[in-house]
C-alpha cells in the first residue's frame, strides 16, 4: 500500500530538520552550508527549498518545535495537577526534563544567541513563548489569592535566567550533571515559591 503524499511529505521535512539538527551540533551553525544539510538528507535541493527558504528557517522550526514540546509537556501536566504549590515546583522539573531528553537542541539553543539579528529575534520568540507561560502560571496563583500580588515580569524573567544558566553550565560549561541541574532548578523555585506565597498560605 503506497504511503500518502501528506505522511510523505512531512516525512521529508522532518528529516531536513534532523539533519540539520545534527550538523549544527556537530559544526556549529555559521559552519553548516545549505548544501550539506541537502546531501546528508538524501533529497535534492529542490525538495529542501519546497520547506524552507533557508537555513535560519529551518533553526527557527527547530527552536519552535522545541518550545512547543516545553509547554505541552507543561499543559499536560496542568490538567491533572490542583496543587498549585505543587505545580509551580514541578513545571520546572518537567522543563528541564526536556531539555535533558533534546541535548542537542539544547545545545543548540544555547549557543545560537548573537548569530544574526534574524536569529536572535528567533530566540526571543522561543524565550517569550516561556516567558507567557511563566507569567500566566504566576498571575493564575494570584487571582486565586495562592500567591501575593507581586510584579510578575521580573518573576517570570529570573526564572528564565536561572534556568538558562543552569542549561549553560550543564550542556556548554559541562561543569555539572543534568542531575545537579535539574536539582538547583528545584531547589531555586522552592526558595522562590516560599517568597511567593500568600500569608495564608505560608
């Protein structure tokens, strides 16, 4: 039975993007030409060009992809979850918990900043879809009087750089195991979530 066109399709664009993906870990995305991410996928320039214009499009699938995964991992999470404490410890642990099961798009999201204008302005897309999630997370534990009434931007932002720095150490620095990291993430937001609570809660 012949496969679809559709199932085909997307077949090959998946594997444009798994070679890129490891070209970019393996060379360093400024290293990787357009051409040896169509020779590695077995496809003809044609194909690659039917899915992407270029290869800072095919990073931002990537990064897309990935921030997607973070925050269905997340949201399914939410749906059986009520303990909102309980939620704001371990929506971290399951974030990292991506990133350690994707090292090489971890990799390649730690080093991809500063690249091109184009690219950064990738990253803050992919950062500001975390960034939402993180915000609407806190300002949901307020409106229901779980959390105090804090400002929430700089909330959502040190959790952000407080992961992003523990990625840097683990997957650039490989100065700790992604054991240690994920265990500094915890422990950060249950000093964190300590300082948030609401005095009826505390």
């Amino acid at each position: 039975m012949p496969i679809p066109k559709e199932k085909q399709s997307q077949e090959r664009r998946q594997r444009m993007l798994q070679c890129a993906q490891e070209l970019f870990v393996e060379k360093g995305y400024m290293e990787t030409p357009v051409r040896e991410i169509i020779m590695r996928s077995g496809y003809g320039t044609g194909t690659f060009y039917n899915y992407f214009t270029d290869k800072e499009e095919i990073l931002k699938a990537l990064l897309e992809e990935f921030a997607g995964e973070i925050i269905s991992t997340i949201s399914s999470y939410y749906s059986t979850e009520t303990d909102l404490y309980r939620r704001f410890i371990e929506t971290k642990r399951l974030t990292m918990e991506v990133f350690t099961r994707n090292e090489a798009l971890s990799e390649i999201y730690s080093r991809a900043s500063g690249v091109s204008d184009t690219i950064d302005q990738c990253l803050r897309q992919f950062e500001d879809k975390l960034l939402g999630f993180y915000s609407r997370n806190i300002e949901y534990g307020i409106a229901r009087g779980f959390f105090r009434d804090v400002p929430v931007a700089p909330v959502a932002h040190s959790i952000l750089a407080v992961e992003k720095y523990l990625l840097y150490k683990w997957i650039i620095l490989k100065a700790i195991t992604k054991e240690e990291m994920i265990a500094m993430v915890i422990s950060f937001h249950e000093t964190l979530a300590q300082g948030l609570l609401s005095a009826q809660h505390s």
